[in-house]
C-alpha cells in the first residue's frame, strides 16, 4: 500500500473510516489491548497484535507483603500507584488476606494515580483517587501536582522503574518508600509466576503476530504503524523490528518517545493522552504527512513503569 495518508475531510473532520485499509501494529498484550483494538476498528483500520513485554511476580515477596502489612496498618499517608499492574499485584496481596483492597487501604490514607487507565481501574474497585495529573500523564505530570510534604508515600513498581519518580517526591520532602511490586519480563511470562491477566481491560481479539511475523511485515512494505505503548517496548522494538522503513512509530507518551529516539528510532507522532482516543489520533497523525509531531525533550520527562 506504500506510505498511507489519513488527512482529514475538509471540513476538519477526519471521518469514521480515516485509516480505511492501514495495519496497525499494537504492542501490548491481548488482555490490555482491547480498548485500542477496538477503537482502530472504528477507523477502518486493521488491528494486529504484537505482544513484546509481560509481567511476574517480584522475586522478593518478603518486602513487598512487609509494605503491604503496613500500608494496611496505616503506616503511609499516600499510596502512590503507577501503573494497572500494579493495581492487580496489590488486590492479589488483598485477595491473600481475604479482603478487598478497598477495605484493606485506611480511610486516611491519600491515592495519587499516574495515567487514566490506573485511575479508571482503581476508581472501578471503589477507590478514591485523590490526586492524578491534569496535563502530562505520566510520572513527571504527578510531580508538577504534588503537593509539597505530605509524609510517608508507598511507592509499589516495576522492577525497571525509572528512579525520577521517587527522587523527585523526596525533593519534594515526601519520605518514600519504594517496593519492587513486579517484574516486567519478555513475552510470555513465566507460567509459575505470571500475573493474573487484566481482564478488565480485555476487549475484541485481534491477530497476534510474533516478532518474525511483524519483522517480515515491515519489510514488505504491508504495516504502516506500530504502536509503543511504553519504554520497555519501544527498546523490544528496537532490538528485533529495525529498519522500520515506512511504518511509522507511534509512542504512547513523551517517555517512550524519548526512550525510542534515544535508541535512534524515529517516532512519527507522540499520544497527547494515553488512552485509546489518544493512540488513535496519534496514529491519524503519524500516517498524515500534513500533521507533524514535535519530538520531546528526553531530559523533560519521567520513564513509564514498564
């Protein structure tokens, strides 16, 4: 199909069926893929399923159900939650004391979200959400919120969690804790130690291809875009699809576009939101030459969780 052009009508409107005839790639694993695969539908586009990245339990279960005790004990004034897995690690740790993580967290305690998604999940499991980011979706968005002081945080994250994040509530006088909640893996994890699939976020299945699939793909030309939905993956990405030619590289957010340049891939357009819609018109973007995306600053932002 060579180089696809999605430009809008005329009148501003890019139309239901704007990317008609594209194959998007998606990296991220069928269980959290649901919501993009079936909002690339509504475009006309044709969804397929790279899974690059997946996740297991933290090697040291010890300090984690330590922080989990004391969290419930009302140890912390903020939870600070990062990511949706790691929602599903701390209702699995609540699930283990036969108790819901609602009624496990202290009615003092605060919950600050990083990213609609985690703030989606939680609010679901009758959470409050008391601070989340109003512009920049991402860890450095938190901190431009974050009030100063605030006393004892529980930091629960992946193991390759970028450290600006902590560093930066401590310079804000927060006194952090951080815990390795997970490990971030390639795919597929460990069947012995996976977490549990996000089945709240499952959608319409889309074809899954391996990496030789998406690889040969790219070199004949039929992927127009593929979509790093985070830093880990864009590093995947970058390791095994490489030269992407005329597929272009949508990032989920600054951090994994700054991951992606870092590695010297070009990135042809940057989600202002890291949701469905936000992707979608992201990709709308990348396929429109008309429609440029500036790149980040890699030095402004704060790495994804995963």
């Amino acid at each position: 199909m060579g180089r696809r052009s999605a430009s809008p009508r005329p009148d501003g409107d890019a139309g239901p069926r704007v990317l008609e005839g594209a194959r998007v790639l998606v990296t991220r694993n069928p269980d959290r893929a649901g919501a993009l695969v079936s909002a690339l539908r509504e475009t006309g586009a044709e969804p397929l399923l790279l899974p690059l990245i997946d996740f297991e339990l933290a090697s040291d279960q010890h300090s984690l159900d330590v922080a989990f005790d004391a969290l419930g004990a009302g140890a912390y004034a903020w939870l600070v939650v990062s990511s949706v897995t790691t929602v599903q690690v701390l209702e699995a740790k609540a699930a283990e004391r036969g108790a819901a993580l609602s009624a496990w967290l202290p009615g003092s305690l605060q919950v600050a979200a990083v990213g609609p998604a985690t703030r989606r999940v939680l609010e679901g499991l009758n959470i409050a959400v008391d601070l989340a980011p109003g512009g920049q979706q991402s860890g450095a968005g938190l901190l431009e919120v974050w009030p100063r002081g605030q006393g004892t945080v529980l930091l629960p994250q992946a193991d390759i969690a970028d450290p600006r994040l902590r560093r930066g509530l401590e310079a804000r006088g927060a006194s952090v804790q951080a815990v390795t909640a997970y490990r971030t893996v390639d795919y597929p994890a460990d069947p012995r130690r996976s977490l549990a699939p996000a089945t709240d976020l499952q959608g319409h299945p889309a074809p899954i291809l391996t990496l030789e699939d998406a690889k040969a793909a790219i070199d004949a030309g039929t992927l127009h875009a593929v979509v790093a939905a985070s830093p880990s993956a864009a590093r995947r990405v970058h390791t095994g699809l490489p030269p992407l030619g005329e597929c272009r590289l949508v990032a989920i957010g600054r951090s994994t576009a700054a991951e992606a340049l870092a590695l010297g891939l070009p990135v042809a357009a940057v989600a202002e939101e890291p949701t469905a819609s936000g992707l979608v018109a992201a990709v709308i973007r990348a396929l429109d030459p008309a429609h440029p995306t500036p790149h980040p600053d890699p030095e402004q932002t704060v790495k994804d969780q995963s």
